[in-house]
C-alpha cells in the first residue's frame, strides 16, 4: 500500500468570458481568459484493498454518490487504465462554495485525476490527463493546467498565457443562498443575444485571433485586465444577489474593476495587490453581511491542481 495522496484544487475566474455563438453539436463556442485564484478545496486519497471507490466530505449539501465529478473521475481513470482491482477512499475537504460559477466541482474532479494517477502509479501524461477531464466536463481541463489560460471551444481547448507578472489580489462574493442554473444562464443569453451570435468556424476564428492579440495579455501585467463576462448582462439583471454585489464593489476604494464569474453567482474586485482586498473586505464587511453575502480575499496563482508535500 502507498502512502496517501494530497492535492489542492483551486477556483478559477474569468477575466474574459465571450459568447460568440453557438456550434453544431449545440453548445455555445466561446472565448474566454481562465485564472487561478488561491480559494482552495483539498482532496485525501489513499489505497484500498478491497477495489472499492468511495468519497466523504465535510460540506453536508455535497452529494457524494455517482453525480460527483471525483468519483465519476475516478471510475473513467481507473476504466482506462485497464486494472479493475484499483481503488480508493477519497476525502474532500471544501472551501470553494458550491455552485458558485467558480469551477468547484471541475477543479475537484481534476484534482482526483491528478491525485490518483499519483496514488496508482500510473504515470498518465498532463495532456492525457486534459483529454480525460475533458469528457467529464468544458472547465475540468483548465483546472488541471491551471494558471492563466485563453480557453476556447466549450472551454476545454487551452492556450496558455504568461504568468501574471502584477500582484493583483481580489474580494470575492456570494449569496451562499442563491445559485444560477449553468444551462438557464445560456439559454437566456442566447434568447436575449442570439441576434449578435456568429454563425461560422470562419468568424469564431477571428474573434479568438482578436483575443489572442489583446495588448493587455501580452503581459498581463500592471494594470487591471478589461474585464468581460457576456453571461453577466443577462444574469445580473434578473438575479438581485449579484446586481447588489456589483454596485457594492465598484464603490469600494482602491477597485480596478468588478465583474461576475462564469455563470454566477460569485462576483469579484480586482485590487492592485492582496492587501488592497484586505483592506476593502474590512472596509466592507458590515455591507456584506447586511446584503447576505459571505466574502474571500484571494491572490491569483499560476498554477492548477497541485500535489501537496
């Protein structure tokens, strides 16, 4: 038996999220800027003997049956790896709010790739790994590389970028009470946008060379990123805990720009540096629990899933 195995799986951000229209199997192709923040869930895995796979948590409201992306993750690894005996008990502890359009549960679920390709031995390449996690869900190859990413396609087609070079740090939101349904928001972008969507592989392709040859990635640098979120002018309007959370951190002192993440309802304030996000969420924080929203400073990391020791 091996010694047991621990990764870190960190949210993510979008700093660019762009609708451009939708593709042929149905899904919206996008165009998006990913970042790693240093909101972190953890997930312990150690061998069994017996070829079982099972899963705790100590978030109650976690399902932790077959719906969960760690264990629907580990079914496929072990699946594909040929050795049937292969098993595991698994325990995840969380940090990341649930449906938060944070990546949670895709970060949780490429932390189980990583950690028990570790645990087995069986020695799959990152790309691999990518390719595995792209068959569970659009997110989950990202939060295996990490870092800052551009991510096109349904966001499982990754181009990495530069580290960021500015120490931007950053006040994250969220109404633990309210979630966004990820299908609801597209398909009210698409009744509310369709009109402006693109309608070829020939138009998409130009859009995404526009974003690869932004000045403001190239490096991302000192100065606060233009932030984008499309998803964000349909969610906002109709979903009060995340219009109330941008009005309250755009007026906070020392914030660069406000923004939703992915489908919501999270919404963040980038900062010129960590302490200024300190300082905001104590300026704030009376604000906040007034509105019902519960708050994270954060840094953002270069990385992905991460082997801990």
């Amino acid at each position: 038996m091996t010694a047991p195995v621990c990764v870190t799986a960190p949210a993510k951000i979008n700093l660019h999220l762009e609708v451009l229209g939708l593709r042929a199997d149905g899904f919206h192709e996008l165009a998006m800027v990913m970042q790693s923040i240093d909101l972190k869930d953890e997930l312990r895995c150690e061998n069994t003997s017996d070829g079982s796979l099972s899963l705790s948590c100590d978030a109650a409201e976690l399902s932790c049956g077959q719906d969960n992306l760690i264990v629907r993750a580990a079914q496929l690894l072990r699946e594909r790896s040929g050795f049937s005996e292969l098993g595991a008990r698994m325990h995840l502890s969380k940090r990341i709010p649930i449906g938060a359009g944070l990546a949670g549960g895709s970060s949780d679920g490429a932390a189980a790739l990583v950690a028990l390709n570790e645990l087995w031995g069986l020695g799959v390449g990152v790309d691999q790994l990518e390719r595995l996690a792209a068959e569970l869900g659009s997110d989950m190859p990202f939060c295996v590389a990490g870092g800052t990413q551009l991510c096109f396609g349904r966001g499982e087609r990754l181009e990495p970028l530069p580290p960021v070079e500015a120490k931007l740090g950053l006040l994250l939101v969220k109404d633990p009470g309210v979630s966004v349904s990820t299908p609801w928001a597209y398909s009210e972008c698409r009744r509310q946008r369709g009109n402006v969507y693109l309608h070829d592989e020939a138009a998409f392709e130009a859009r995404r060379q526009n974003l690869r040859a932004a000045q403001w990635l190239h490096p991302l640098g000192g100065k606060s990123p233009p932030l984008r979120n499309d998803l964000q002018t349909v969610v906002a309007p109709l979903t009060p805990s995340v219009k109330n959370a941008l009005r309250c951190l755009e007026t906070l002192p020392g914030c660069l720009q406000a923004a939703m993440s992915g489908s919501g309802p999270s919404c963040f304030a980038l900062f010129s540096d960590r302490d200024g996000a300190d300082r905001a969420r104590d300026v704030v924080q009376d604000q906040l629990e007034e509105l019902g929203l519960r708050s994270w400073s954060c840094s953002l990391i270069p990385h992905g899933v991460k082997l801990m020791g």
